[in-house]
C-alpha cells in the first residue's frame, strides 16, 4: 500500500485570479492510487452575482484513423468528467471524495447503466463519477456574472 500524497492540481496564486472560462492544463498525477479527496479552497471573490463552476477533468487517449491494434493510441485525447462541484459564488472549502466504487443494487433494483456519453464541463452540479481515478488530470472552469474574479487554489490528497 502506498503511503497518501498530496499534490497541488491549480492555485490561482501562482497563475492569476480567474476572470473567463478555461482550464488548468494537464497535470499527471502519481501512479498507484486509487482514491483521491479534492479540496477546493475559494478565498476572494468579487465582481456582481459570480459564479464559479469546477470540473476535475481525466484524459483520455484516443486513437487515430491509422493507429494499428495493440500499440498506443496517437489520436487527440479528450477530456471527460471526473466531479463537478456545486456552483460557487462566495469564499468556501469544498470537498470531493473520488475512488473506484462498485456498485451493489440492492433486493429489487438494477443499475440501469454502465455506459454513458462523454461530459466535457457538462456533468451535473454535485456529481461524480463512480470508478478508477486515472492519472492525467486537469482542472476545468466556468464563471457567470458581471466581471467575476475569483481566487482559488485546488489540492489533491491521493490515497
């Protein structure tokens, strides 16, 4: 078992307050870890009824139209959602827990899908994806209101 680790995913500090939509670029997190708890902590937010939506974002490769079978895929990778937060619009700690669950129905009911389309900033406000974890990661943004500014910094504790 590897010992947690914690790892910085994005801090405004470093790269400027957040003023439009855009994301954090790839981060690749450590190998090995199966769970991750994400904090985002907001400090100063101005600008009239701001908003901020947060998506952790995992790479995924894919392959190209030439890319023969059982080699790596070359293709431009897409991004799909790993959490969403629910919107935020004043200084706050959020938290998400994320890691492999496998869901057991209980007496009655089934699991109406394992598939689903990818979401690239559009999983639903306080949801997560159930399963591995990954290790490409980014950060993905979008703000709402009148000349929203908002400083945050996100960290990832992987367990």
């Amino acid at each position: 078992m590897l010992p947690p680790r914690d790892v910085v995913l994005y801090n405004t500090a470093v790269y400027g307050a957040v003023t439009a939509n855009g994301n954090s670029g790839l981060t690749l997190m450590p190998y090995g870890y199966e769970n991750a708890i994400v904090s985002v902590n907001v400090g100063t937010v101005t600008g009239t009824s701001p908003t901020l939506a947060l998506f952790i974002q995992n790479q995924l490769a894919q392959s190209s139209n030439d890319d023969p079978t059982g080699r790596t895929p070359d293709g431009t990778p897409i991004y799909d959602d790993l959490a969403a937060f629910t919107s935020i619009t004043a200084t706050s700690v959020r938290i998400v827990r994320l890691g492999p669950a496998f869901a057991t129905p209980v007496s009655g009911s089934t699991l109406a899908t394992m598939d689903y389309a990818q979401s690239d900033g559009s999983l639903t406000a306080g949801s997560i994806r159930l399963g591995p974890i990954g290790n490409n990661w980014r950060l993905k943004w979008t703000v709402g209101g009148t000349s929203p500014v908002f400083n945050f910094s996100v960290s990832v504790q992987l367990c």
